[in-house]
C-alpha cells in the first residue's frame, strides 16, 4: 500500500499547486503545457518505451487523438473546478468519474451489472449531486461556475477513463500509449498557448515553465506509484482502486478544510462521505 498512499499524495499535490496558482502568479495554461513536457520526458526515461506497436495495423489513433485533445482541456477544467469549487468537490467530482465509465464496462464492453454494483453507481450519483448543490445564496455569490465545472471534471474524466480502455483493449504497451498520449497533449496544449500567445499578447513566464516542472513530476508521479501499486498487490486489484480513490476523497477533503478553509454546507460535506462510501462498494470484490 505504500506505492497507493505516494500515489495518493501525488494526485492530491496535483490539485494543491493548481489552488496556488492564481496566488502565485502563474499561468495555469502554460504550466499544464509545460506538465506535458515533463510527463512525456519522464515517460520516455522510466518507461522505456520502443513505439515499435504504434506502426502495425489496429493502431486505436481514434482514440489517442482524443486523448490528446482531451487531457490538456480537462486539465484546464480541473484547473477551473478547484478555483471556484474547491479541492474537496473537485477530487471527490475527479474521482466519481469512475461511474461513467463503470457504466460504459457493461453497456459498450459487455461486463453483467449486478446488485453491488448498481447500488455504488446509485450511491455515487447521489453523492455527486449532494457535492455539487449549491444554495440560492451560493450560487448568487458565486455563480454558475461552483457546479459547472465539477460536473464538466466528472463528465471529462469518465470519458477519458473509457478510451484509456479502448487503447487498453487494443493491446497497445503502456509506455508506448503513454507516450503517445502525452506527446499528443503536449503538441494541443501549447498550440492552445500560441493561440493565446496571438490572440491576447499572453507571454510566456519563467514562474509558470517552473510550475509546469512541479505539476509534470507529480501528475507523472501519480500514474507511475498507482501502477506500481497495482504490481505490488496484483491479487488485490479492488484494494488498490478502493485505496487509491477513497484516499484521493479523504485526503483532499482534509487538505481542503484544513489548509484552504474550504466552506462546505452539511449536504456537500455528506455528498464527500457518501462519495468514499460508494467508491467501497463498487470496488467490493
């Protein structure tokens, strides 16, 4: 378990240095290209990809351009999502994605539902909408932007997490997916970042290439401590999920309140219980 709590701690450190952004002068857009860079750096070094499976036949590039496309966008949401919701409602929204894509194992992969899984997926809805409601009041003070952006996080991850199954049932090695997905993001995110560059005379800051640094080591630092986690306890797979998940919710919550006195109402504080609730039973063996 100790690759799952590095792995937890990570993705927690994720939404951290994103919540600083704004306080320390940093351009979230160009540390999350900058993210890439270092992730697909990183890649190539640990996980000494060959490429060589890129160039048969049945190559999933359908799939892999939308992951290029996607991972950087959705980084942008998640950005978007702990600056006006929080960390707590962001993580919990980030992590409830797995219900998509629950849904998507039986309806487009032919996994059976059965009792304890449709309970989780009842459970997680329910939580979702407990995190995200949001009083008259609250929504007046802060807008529409409070929900909207962790319900894009839960709709955007869910979708991403199904075509990292597609590109998984495609037998592509995971260092040579990684790298291609993470090459791809690299190449939309600073295009994303010369438009703006052209359009809004946004420079490029020595602050945010550094913060890039940071966000690229601990979002590559996630993937590979949870995969390793998976190596380490490859008996125990739902142990693993359920770990990852529900430590990401619980920790995120603690750093939320704790370090960024987060306000949530009773409701969005029982939506976060019932999250880590849910992500128990559907990773219930």
């Amino acid at each position: 378990m100790f690759f799952v709590l590095l792995s937890v701690l990570c993705s927690v450190l994720v939404s951290v240095l994103l919540k600083l952004a704004r306080r320390l002068q940093i351009d979230v857009g160009q540390a999350i290209a900058w993210n890439y860079v270092v992730t697909s750096v990183l890649a190539a070094c640990l996980l000494q990809p060959t490429l060589s499976s890129l160039r048969g036949p049945g190559v999933p590039w359908l799939a892999l351009v939308a992951l290029g496309i996607l991972l950087p966008t959705i980084f942008l949401a998640l950005a978007a999502a702990v600056r006006h919701a929080g960390i707590v409602r962001s993580d919990a929204a980030q992590r409830l994605s797995l219900l998509l894509s629950l849904l998507a194992a039986f309806v487009l992969f032919g996994e059976r539902l059965d009792a304890v899984k449709l309970a989780g997926i009842v459970l997680g809805l329910l939580a979702l909408l407990c995190m995200i409601w949001r009083s008259s009041a609250a929504v007046a003070a802060s807008g529409v932007v409070a929900w909207l952006y962790p319900l894009l996080v839960f709709v955007g991850f869910g979708v991403i997490d199904v075509l990292f199954k597609r590109v998984a049932l495609a037998g592509i090695p995971l260092g040579d997916s990684l790298l291609a997905m993470f090459a791809l993001a690299l190449v939309v995110a600073f295009a994303m970042q010369l438009w703006r560059r052209r359009r809004d005379r946004v420079r490029f800051t020595a602050r945010s290439a550094l913060a890039g640094v940071a966000l690229g080591a601990a979002n590559f630092g996630n993937i590979l401590f949870y995969l390793r986690g998976h190596r380490a306890l490859p008996g125990h797979p739902a142990l693993v999920f359920a770990g990852m998940n529900i430590g990401v919710v619980a920790l995120g919550a603690v750093v939320g309140l704790l370090l960024f006195r987060e306000r949530l109402s009773r409701l969005n504080l029982g939506g976060v219980l019932l999250a880590a609730v849910a992500i128990g039973v559907i990773a219930w063996p």
